[in-house]
C-alpha cells in the first residue's frame, strides 16, 4: 500500500494541508479538480500535474495568472500548433516550439509553402484538436528507444537533438492522441484547455541559427484561456503597432536610421533634445548622491581586453582594429577604463566609497538580423556607473541604488519588477564570498521593502545581480537596469586600496545603469507615451502660432522670453490657415500651443491650448511664470503617460 504522506498545497486563495497517497498525481490536492490549474511547481521545478505526488511536502499551483503557468500554456499552445501542421500536412517535419513572453512559435520543414492566408486553416485545425480535449501524457525513453522513435517517424530534426543528448540523460516525449513530440515539459493535463488560439505570423528561420543548416518556417501565435484575454491582447497589439516607435520618431522628427550606417542612431534636433534632456534627469539625481562623471577613451589596446576577461568572454561582439602591429578594441563598456583610472593611484579607504558615471559612446557587434530601431543598436549611451566599495558598504551602496531606480520610473511614470540572480555552476572565486555577496544582496531587497523574483543559477560568473524591468502604459514587461557585484576585475586588474590597518584589500566593484542604453531608453520612452510626452520631457515644449503674419513679431519675442527662462520653444510662421497650424501641432504632439491674435497682441495675453486640458486666455508674465514652474523636471511623478 503506497504510503500517506502530508502536503501544504499553495495557491492564490491561500494554503491547505492534504493527506494524499505519494503514488497519486499531483492533480489529486488539486481543490474541486480546478481545471484552471495548469501545472504546479515543486521546490524549484514546475512539473506536470499528472506527476505523482511522490516526496514533495509544499506543492504550489499554477495558473495562467502565474508566469511559470503562462509558459506552459503557451508551450502546450506550441504542441497544439505541430499536430496540427502534421494533421494538415503529414509529411512535415518537426523542429522546436519554445514559449515566447506573449506567445510562442514552433519551426516547421513543410513540404509546400506557407503564406499568412494559411493560417486561418491551421487555426482551425488547432481548435478541432483543442474540444478533442487529448489527454497529454509524458513517457520517460532511453536515448536509444528516441532515437528510434523519431527515426520511424521520419523526424530528423528531432532525431539530431537526441544524438546530441549525453549517455544517460533522461529523455522525455509528450503524447497527445497521435502526436508525439521530444520535450522535456511540463504541460498542461489536455489540449481542451487551450481554448482561445490565434496565430500571428510566418517567418522564416535557419535550423539552429545556422546559415548552412535548411530553412524552416516558423509560424508565431499566441494563445489564453478565454476569448475575451485573446480579445484584449489583441487590442493591445494593435495599439502597440500606433506606438511603435520606428514609426513615431521620424514622424515627430527625433531620429533616422540609414542603410550608411547600420545599427547607428542619426539624432534629429529635437531628438538629441530629447536625449539631452534624459541625460539631464539622470545627472541631476545621482549627482545629489555624490556620483562625479568621468570620461575614458573609447578604444583601447587588446592586452586591457585580455586582462579584463572580454577578449576571451566578448571578442565576438566587439568591434576590432588592426593597424600594423596594433590590435585595438571598441569599448562595448566602460568597466575596464574605470578599473584602470582607480588604480593610477594609491587610494585610501577613506576614499571609498567611490562612485563614476560615464556617458560616452560604447559599441558593440550585434548582428544585423538581431538590429530593431532603438531597441538593439550597435552603438549606444549608458547612464553607466561603476562604485568601488569595501566588502562592508555594499548593502549600504546597494539600498541607494534601489531608491534611485524607483525615484527614475516613478518619474516616467512606470512601476518595475526586480529579478535577483544568484550564483552560477560556472563561478569565480570562493563560495564563501559568494554568500555573504548574495545574503547582502538579499539584506538589501528585504529592507527596499518590494516584491521580487528569484532566478536561481543566472548570476555572472564573477557575481550575482539584480535585473529591473519596467512596465509600460501597455502592461509591457522591458529589462532595462541592472545591478551587478562584481569581485573578478579587481583582481583582473589588480587594483587595490589602503584599508585602516594599512593593508592592501581588492575593492568590490558594483556595476549599474539605471536607464541602460539612453537609445534603448527614448525607445522605451516613445511607446509608453505614444509619443506625446510630458511637457517637462518633451523636445518642443511650446509652439506659438500667430493668427496672421501681423502677430508674428509678437510670437518671436513671446520665444524669446520663454527660451531665456529654459523653455524650448518655436514659433510658426508658416503663410498656413490658422486650423493647419493648430492641427500641425496636435499631430507633432506639441503639448502648448500659443495663438496670438490681434486682441491677444494689444491686451498682452496668450490664448493657450494645452494636451493638459487648461485652456483660456491667460495674461502673458503670469502664464510664463506657471510654464516655467511646469516645465522643470518634477520632483515627484507628474508625467503619467496619455
């Protein structure tokens, strides 16, 4: 008789303990058999629910609200896809399907074409398998009972991953009626849970990656648990297509990119206004902190590269230079050059800590496949600092940190969600240090007093790290900081300071960018507004339009009082209607627009029409002053997104 074991189920509603047989599924503590429980997670494995409870004591369940839940829906979603594509078109072959944050793709080897007005039938497809309602079932194989199994199915591609699967290794393959596909799971208990379907795309993909390798079509889709989620994301997507900011920029005249130089932003007027203005946001909060700017070259010479481990670790994604017998590099960071500069003196611990900000240009190789606006460039502006601290005054430095990432997004009017992750199989140095680095980092979080994630084994290989992502006016989740502990380049680069009892001790060097890449930033930036920033940020602050050209000499000097109280402003002076001009304005987002009639020119008042909504006639000295008070970067979060 199996044996009766105690286990603390967890979900949203709460906790329970269950008496349940260890030989029984886990979908048996599954309350009322819930059929939105998808999956659940066992110590740090989320694990199918028809796995037998076996020694598990806390059991937490998962569903589509959950993350890890999302995943294996929309994994099980990928699985959908493929029967259905083998029902349609037998003679495919299967490659992979992973999960994507929204969705998901599987890449296909089809015997004929597919084309977008194709999916429709593949949908359907997919919804005749879903009310099938298959039960999926996972089978654990020896390497050799896969290998044959896909061999007789004619499933190369599959038969190619196993081959490179080691001797010995657990292989798993998951049936749902006559489909059957290498995974190593977990998915959800049936197909019939998969109830909203659609597919999005076809694209094509090299196997593997590789340029030598055939070419699969890969069909994107999406998938939840009811049709009005699907409804809604859809929406949102569609939303997201009137935001995008490869779209929005040129239109609003901030930037260009060009086939003379792939990957490189080219900065329109009033988008490096926009950019300086963001540069200006950060300068002055950590400024406030006792941060000091830098500045290091941008190339150095291949044995600093060697030294500082990226010669070696990130050779490939850097821009290189031969000329005679010099080999250069491109710098893709500013940490070694800030390394170098705090050992070019004797320093003492009086001195720590000490903290460099850096805004120079940095370079790096991505390849051009991988380019998207300024989401991924090649060359690129971090709001990049690096603090050398003593082992005691990180939790300290950290805390600080903390509190300026959250005074930045609260700023722009976005909440962020902080993923902590701790030590690698692959680390440097010794386990001791690595503890106490992450119990500080723990010390720190806890004290900051917000929720976060924990990543287990995907810290750097020199120390662990904090990474933030912001979410946006449309839910959307963007990895933008990072925090990282950094103990391998000072002994790299064999800096040091003089602690108290005058021995030489490595400092502790904390790595951070608050924004990251500026570009990637302002790209951020663009979607989450739409484009209409708020006044404080906005490039162009202030347009006056003057009714006729009469007025105009009046609109001109109205700039000049403005610009000389640091407003940036413009007049129109274009021979247009009135209407034109004001549509213009609203079109370029402009968030003030100025008329100056005849009446307002004598009366010395402006009419104000303004994205905030306080229009009306107002006397000139008193609206001046109230713009100026508004268009200063706020102290606290005014510039919720429109």
């Amino acid at each position: 008789m199996a044996e009766a074991v105690k286990v603390l189920v967890q979900d949203d509603a709460g906790q329970e303990e269950v008496l349940v047989e260890s030989t029984a599924p886990i979908a048996s503590v599954v309350p009322g058999q819930d059929p939105s429980v998808l999956a659940a997670q066992v110590a740090d494995r989320v694990v199918d629910l028809t796995r037998p409870v076996g020694d598990a004591r806390e059991v937490r369940l998962l569903r589509f609200a959950d993350a890890e839940g999302r995943r294996v829906f929309r994994h099980s979603s990928a699985h959908l896809l493929a029967q259905a594509v083998k029902r349609l078109w037998p003679d495919a072959r299967l490659g992979t399907g992973p999960a994507l944050e929204d969705g998901y793709y599987y890449d296909l080897n089809l015997p004929v074409p597919l084309a977008e007005a194709d999916l429709g039938r593949l949908e359907a497809a997919m919804r005749e398998i879903a009310a099938e309602a298959l039960p999926i079932r996972r089978e654990e194989l020896s390497r050799d009972q896969a290998l044959q199994l896909f061999m007789e199915r004619g499933e190369t591609f599959k038969q190619q991953i196993v081959e490179r699967i080691p001797e010995g290794t657990p292989i798993s393959v998951y049936r749902q009626g006559e489909f059957v596909d290498l995974c190593a799971g977990p998915h959800v208990p049936n197909t019939g849970v998969l109830q909203a379907i659609k597919l999005t795309s076809v694209s094509g993909a090299y196997w593997r990656g590789d340029e030598h390798e055939p070419m699969m079509t890969r069909v994107y889709g999406t998938s939840f648990p009811s049709d009005a989620q699907l409804k809604e994301h859809l929406e949102r997507v569609e939303e997201a297509k009137r935001r995008d900011h490869r779209q929005l920029g040129p239109q609003l005249g901030l930037f260009q990119f060009r086939d003379e130089s792939p990957g490189f932003v080219f900065w329109l007027p009033k988008g490096l206004r926009l950019f300086r203005r963001i540069e200006e946001v950060s300068r002055v909060l950590q400024e406030a902190l006792g941060y000091e700017e830098v500045s290091t070259p941008w190339i150095y010479k291949d044995a600093l590269w060697k030294r500082s481990g990226h010669w070696d670790h990130y050779q490939d994604n850097m821009f290189l230079i031969e000329r005679g017998d010099e080999h250069l590099g491109v710098k893709p960071m500013n940490c070694p050059g800030h390394a170098v500069l705090f050992g070019s003196t004797v320093r003492s611990y009086r001195e720590l800590p000490v903290k460099w900000a850096e805004y120079s240009p940095l370079s790096r190789f991505e390849r051009s496949g991988t380019l998207h606006g300024l989401l991924r460039v090649r060359g690129f502006h971090q709001d990049d600092a690096h603090l050398f601290v003593r082992p005691q005054q990180i939790q300290e430095q950290i805390s600080e940190v903390l509190d300026l990432v959250d005074r930045v997004y609260t700023l722009f009017g976005m909440t962020i969600e902080v993923v902590f992750s701790t030590r690698p199989d692959d680390y440097l140095g010794d386990l001791e240090t690595w503890e106490d680095a992450e119990s500080q980092l723990r010390a720190a979080l806890a004290a900051w007093g917000r929720p976060y994630q924990l990543n287990p084994g995907d810290g750097a290989f020199y120390g662990p790290k904090l990474d933030f992502y912001a979410i946006d006016s449309l839910g959307r989740r963007w990895q933008t900081s990072t925090v990282q502990l950094d103990y391998q380049m000072p002994q790299r680069l064999d800096i040091s300071y003089v602690e108290q009892d005058g021995s030489r001790q490595r400092p502790v060097m904390i790595h951070r960018a608050v924004l990251g890449s500026v570009e990637r930033f302002i790209g951020i930036l663009t979607e989450h507004y739409a484009g209409d920033f708020p006044l404080w940020l906005a490039p162009l602050q202030v347009r006056v339009v003057p009714v006729t050209d009469d007025e105009a000499a009046r609109g001109r000097e109205l700039v000049q009082d403005m610009r000389s109280r640091g407003i940036r402003a413009e007049v129109d002076e274009r021979s247009e209607k009135l209407g034109k001009k004001i549509r213009d304005g609203q079109l370029d987002k402009v968030p003030v627009l100025l008329v100056v009639g005849a009446r307002e020119r004598e009366a010395g008042t402006v009419s104000v029409r303004s994205r905030a909504g306080d229009n009306g006639v107002c006397d000139w000295p008193t609206y001046l002053g109230q713009l100026v008070a508004h268009a200063a970067i706020p102290t606290s979060s005014s510039a919720s997104p429109r």
